[in-house]
C-alpha cells in the first residue's frame, strides 16, 4: 500500500472495469491548484476531479465542484488483494531466558501488536514499554497471549490510585519485534483476512469504545484503517475528532472484528438485539418496482414504502438472471451519503494519475482518471473533431483535423 505520490508506471492500482481489480498506471503528473476539496472528511480532491456518484438518476460521473449534499460516493464492498506474508528477519537481538523467536506476522502476534500499537507510538526511546488496562479480564488475556507467543511471563501490578492495572515489557527482542511491526504497519494491508481481523481486534480492544453511533476508534491511522477494514468488507465512516479522525463502524458489521472484553462483548451483543437495521442501497423501492417492469418483471415487495435492501436485491438477482446481469454488480458497491463539503487553499501541487480502467480508488472511494481524456467524433467530409474533456490543467476544448493518405493534418481556417 502506498500514498498517490509514491506511485508510478509500471504499478498498479485498484480499480473498476470488469469488476474490481488492480490496473495498471499509464501516466502521472503533478498539476498546481488554487483549492482543493475535502468531501465526507476523507476525500481529497482538486474541484475539477472528476468523481463518480450515484443520485436518483442513477450513475454520473461529476467534477468534484459539482458534488452536492445528498449524492453518494460509491466503493467496494470489499478489496481483494494478493495475500503475502509479513516475514520478521533477524533483528540482531540475543535470544535469553527462554524467549522464543518469531518468524512471521501470525494472528496471536497481530493482535498482541494491535492491541500494543498505541503504546509503540509512545515509546519513543524509552527502553521499555507499560501496557495500561481497566479490566484486569483483558489484560490477563494479553499477558496469556504475550507468553504464548514469546514464552515471556510478565506480572499484572495495581496502577497507582487511577484504577488501571499494568504489565511493563523489557525484554529487547519483543520491542524490537513491535518496532519493526510499527516500522511495517502498511504491509498488514496485504496480510491474510484472519489476520487483519485479529490485528483490528487488539487495536479496537484498546482504542475502541461502544457509542449510540457504533464502534469507535479515534487514531492517527483512521484512514489505514477504513482501508483495512474494507480488506475484510466491513464499511466505516470517518469523522472530525477533537484531535485526530474518528472512524465509525456500525455494531452488526463490528461482529467479524469482535472484543476480547466480556463486558463490552455484553454490551455489543444488547446493542445487536435492539436493532433492526438492514444495509440499504439508495434505491427506493417503489423505483425499483418500476425498473423491474421496464425489465418485463412484475414485482411487488410486501412494503414497497423505505430503501431496497441488499438482501431484498439478492434475492431477485437469485430468482431473475436478468435482474443478477442489470443490477448485480451493486452487490459489490457500497454507498455513503454526502453530508460535508468543505473547500481550502491549496500551495501545494495535486498528482494525477491515468490508469487502464479509466478509475482508480481514493481513500476508498472510486474517482476518474484524473489526466487527460479526449473525445473522437466525426465531422463533414473527411473531418474528424478531438474535444478534450479531462486534463488538470487545460479548460476544455477542441481542434479539428483530416484523415489524409500522407497522415493527420490541420484544417485550414477560412
């Protein structure tokens, strides 16, 4: 996983064409912009970025100047990736008194790292490393976890008069271990599912907390980790916190994830049974009744009052094959509801990127090629017209030209 300007030809990026996939890089280019647009707190963009939504009307493809409160940005449901192995190399320490070694990122050591991360980040050079807890229940199952998978046993103490109990780890080889982890955060990416969950576990273990909105977890990382999650095809929002992004995830998505707390697994499990909420497309019912017809399909739902459901679309794309090739890729698309739109100055340069399917993924979201794009059509005679409709730095326009037997030519202005 990399940031858009450590991109270039020959890698690939994930993207929609025949379904998600990884397409290849074709051009890349830094362009200057007077502002730039933060959409849903996430989505970065200069205002003539062209974005796909979905509105009433169906899929459009917009400038992001145009994105209004109410459309929806579209992603995956889930991204699939080339699972590859986090190999922990020798990291120069002296194995002693029974510590054993470890040679690959497994699911005990993610979510043990998961649930150390934040205090990796403030370990700094200190020589050691204090792990915090409420409920003495979780830090003994960590405490089990760390001499599972490093033969360490470390003792639980009484945090001085703040109501939190503590373990402190000192050994060499563990915190080399961590900080080579923390080194290496973004390579999770591409761990297998298991992992990922177990790594988001430990983290939401520690960071997360049980609100009306769902699960949420305020991090440096929030933007990695909406990633991570759609690794895993659990949606989240993120959000302005006090001081960092908080990411949200709905509690009947967070069960794949889960808490190693009996107390908030208590909580999260009352939370679920006084819901009722379904996952919703934005497509209202009696629209969809309409579609159908237009299909030669009479449909009528129970209740053709609310928005289709995923289940409800499952089901007809089940039951008609005309309705799975029409609309059956929406079950592989999420969609969330513009509710901010905020505009600052930009001194710094944006990076554009073409790639083979013409779109690539945004901090999760499914944006167009941002370079140049030119429209073909025929004209008089033997006169061929090139419009430009996309470029990050030219306004659109057009040029006319012939097909001669000796090549292209201009056409001479009268």
């Amino acid at each position: 996983m990399k940031k858009i300007s450590e991109t270039h030809n020959p890698l690939s990026v994930f993207g929609f064409y025949d379904g998600f996939d990884f397409y290849r890089i074709k051009e890349k280019v830094e362009v200057p912009h007077e502002k730039i647009l933060e959409i849903n707190n996430n989505l970065r963009v200069s205002e003539e970025h062209r974005i796909f939504i979905f509105t009433e009307s169906g899929f459009k493809e917009v400038l992001a100047k145009d994105v209004r409160h109410g459309d929806y940005l579209i992603l995956p449901s889930k991204i699939d990736v080339e699972e590859r192995k986090i190999e922990i190399p020798n990291l120069g320490c002296k194995l002693e008194n029974g510590v054993k070694e470890v040679n690959f990122l497994n699911e005990k050591l993610a979510q043990f790292f998961g649930y150390c991360l934040p205090s990796v980040y403030k370990k700094g050079k200190r020589k050691s490393l204090k792990i915090k807890e409420r409920d003495l229940q979780v830090l003994n199952e960590y405490r089990r976890i760390l001499s599972d998978i490093f033969g360490i046993e470390a003792e639980v103490r009484s945090s001085r008069n703040d109501g939190f109990y503590e373990i402190g780890i000192s050994n060499r080889y563990v915190l080399e271990v961590l900080k080579y982890l923390r080194k290496n955060l973004y390579q999770i990416f591409n761990s297998k599912k298991e992992i990922i969950k177990s790594f988001l576990r430990g983290l939401f273990d520690v960071s997360g907390r049980i609100s009306k909105n769902g699960i949420e977890i305020c991090s440096d990382e929030a933007l990695f980790l909406r990633l991570l999650l759609l690794r895993v095809g659990i949606y989240s929002r993120i959000f302005k916190g006090d001081r960092k992004l908080k990411l949200v995830v709905d509690a009947s998505e967070f069960q794949e994830i889960g808490f190693t707390s009996l107390e908030k697994r208590k909580e999260l499990d009352e939370i679920l049974k006084k819901s009722f909420v379904k996952k919703t497309l934005p497509i209202r019912k009696k629209k969809m009744e309409e579609l159908l017809k237009n299909l030669g399909i009479e449909f009528r739902f129970s209740s053709s009052e609310g928005f289709l459901t995923y289940e409800e679309l499952e089901e007809l794309c089940k039951k008609y094959s005309e309705v799975k090739k029409v609309f059956g890729d929406l079950l592989n698309l999420r969609f969330e509801a513009v509710d901010s739109i905020k505009s600052y100055p930009c001194s710094d340069k944006l990076i554009d990127i073409e790639t083979e399917s013409s779109n690539f993924l945004a901090n999760g979201y499914l944006v167009h090629n941002s370079t140049y794009r030119i429209y073909l059509r025929k004209s008089k005679e033997n006169i061929r017209i090139a419009r430009l409709i996309d470029a990050p730095n030219l306004p659109e326009s057009e040029a006319p030209f012939r097909v001669t037997e000796e090549g292209i030519k201009d056409v001479e202005e009268k």
